[in-house]
C-alpha cells in the first residue's frame, strides 16, 4: 500500500510538472535566439547579427508564449540594432535576394528585366515576413517588454514600436532614418506606419531621454538590475491586472494598422500593388 502511494505521488508531480518541462525543452530549439523561461517570464534576446531566420524564430516565441498559460511577460533585450548596410550589421532581410542573385547572376543576357522582378520579389517577400511579424506583436496577449541596452536601429525600432512598453539605459541611442531600413520599404508597407511616426517625433536621432520625453520610452534606468526589478514586480502581479495594463496602454492606431495589415495580405491588395508599380 506505501509503495502504491509513492508511485501515485510520483506519477502526480510527473505530471504536474510536464508543461513547464516542455516549455523548457522548446526553448532549447533557436539558433538565433537566446530564449529562456522563469517564473512567469518568457525572456527573448536578439543575438549581435539579425538573419531572416531572426524574424521567424521571434515570430515562434511570440507564439510559444501566447500558447503558454504560465507566461504573464514577455521581455526582448539584447541587440537591437538591425540596420541595413555594412558588415557589422547586416539586414537580415536581404538573404532572398542573394539567393536570387545567384540563379540570375548565370542568365546575364536578362538582367535588365531580372533585376526589376527580382526586386519586386524581394519586397513582395520581406514585407510579407515583416507584414506577418507586426501582426504576431500586435495580438500578443502577455504584456510585451522591449528593454534597450544601446542602440535602436532600422528592425530594432520597428520592433520596439510595436511593444507595450519599452525601457531603455540612460547610455542607449535611438535611430529611427528610414536609410538603415530594408529598400522594401519604399512600397510604403502598413508595418512601418509606426515607425514612421516615431521618426516624425525623434528625428534622424535621439537619446533616451529624448525617447523619453516624446512617449517611445517608458522609463529609463541606470543600471539593467533596475528593469529586471522592476520586471519582477511586475511577475508579482495577477495576470489579469496584467491585461488590464495592456488595455490601458492600447493606442488607438493599433486596431486600424491590424486591419490594414491583414488587408495587405489579400490576393486582391497584392494585384493592386503590383498594377501600381507597374504603372510607375
């Protein structure tokens, strides 16, 4: 009889503890990413170079902590300074296009027409990936963290932009000149209509508590230890004064931007703007 009880116990905290383990073991599975899992917090941080692959790995952490009824928070720290250019901080957008390169790079008699396609193609992708990423933040259900070590550049603003609150060191630099985005963004994309608006308030660039001062920035702290506080007060919270902090720092452009999103993605809005560009 005691040892059918010890095995009943057992079998109870297995499973019991089995969703936490699980969580724990999907966290193993980025490359890009470093994501890890804590007493109600999801914690995602950016590594140095932003690939393609970035995009799709955030995109899966977002949905992992959307599925994960323990997770009340979400943090992204790390690198935030995704700009295009350079070989320290490559776009991470411009992989599909090497690729591309490649195949039409044997085809020299048709690269005048090539180029033109193969740049249609290459916005048509990276504004579906961005298009599909800025719906992903927009619906997130847990309160959306963005914390800014040093600087915010190109994708790292556009992502910060779409989060609920974000904090920043007193040392961190935002940048929000559309010249260190992706050429994709000519086409005038719905996910980069925040953007837009940031940089309409900060400039080409701006300190924290520039940042601060115009609304992007929550809080600017001294040292990283006072935001991880701050974010563990917050886990201390019930998750639904959570939510009802998120409902209050809704903004009201949120809604129509997720609407315009999801109309760019219709067959009949990607025949308008192919009909648009070819009438340029």
């Amino acid at each position: 009889m005691l040892m059918a009880l010890v095995f009943y116990h057992l079998a109870t905290v297995s499973i019991a503890q089995s969703p936490a383990m699980a969580t724990d073991e999907s966290c193993k599975h980025f490359r890009e990413l470093f994501v890890e899992q804590r007493c109600g917090l999801l914690h995602i941080r950016f590594q140095r170079h932003w690939q393609r692959r970035t995009l799709y790995e955030l995109m899966r952490a977002l949905d992992l902590a959307s599925a994960d009824a323990a997770v009340k928070v979400v943090v992204l720290s790390g690198e935030f300074s995704a700009a295009c250019g350079g070989e320290t901080e490559p776009l991470a957008l411009k992989q599909g296009v090497q690729k591309r390169s490649r195949r039409t790079a044997a085809q020299e008699e048709a690269v005048g027409s090539g180029d033109a396609e193969e740049q249609y193609i290459h916005e048509k992708a990276a504004n579906f990936v961005m298009r599909s990423l800025a719906k992903k933040l927009l619906v997130q259900r847990k309160l959306l963290v963005a914390f800014v070590e040093r600087q915010c550049v190109g994708l790292g603003l556009s992502v910060c932009s779409l989060c609920d609150l974000v904090f920043a060191t007193e040392s961190s630099a935002f940048v929000p000149a559309f010249s260190h985005l992706d050429p994709c963004t000519k086409v005038g994309p719905g996910w980069t209509v925040p953007h837009v608006h940031w940089l309409l308030r900060l400039g080409d660039q701006a300190s924290s508590s520039t940042a601060l001062q115009c609304g992007l920035v929550a809080s600017v702290v001294r040292e990283p230890q006072e935001f991880w506080h701050r974010v563990d007060q917050y886990l201390r919270l019930p998750f639904a004064s959570l939510l009802a902090t998120k409902r209050l720092l809704f903004r009201p452009w949120q809604d129509s931007l997720l609407a315009e999103l999801r109309e760019e993605g219709t067959p009949l809005a990607a025949q308008r703007r192919r009909l648009a560009r070819s009438s340029l």
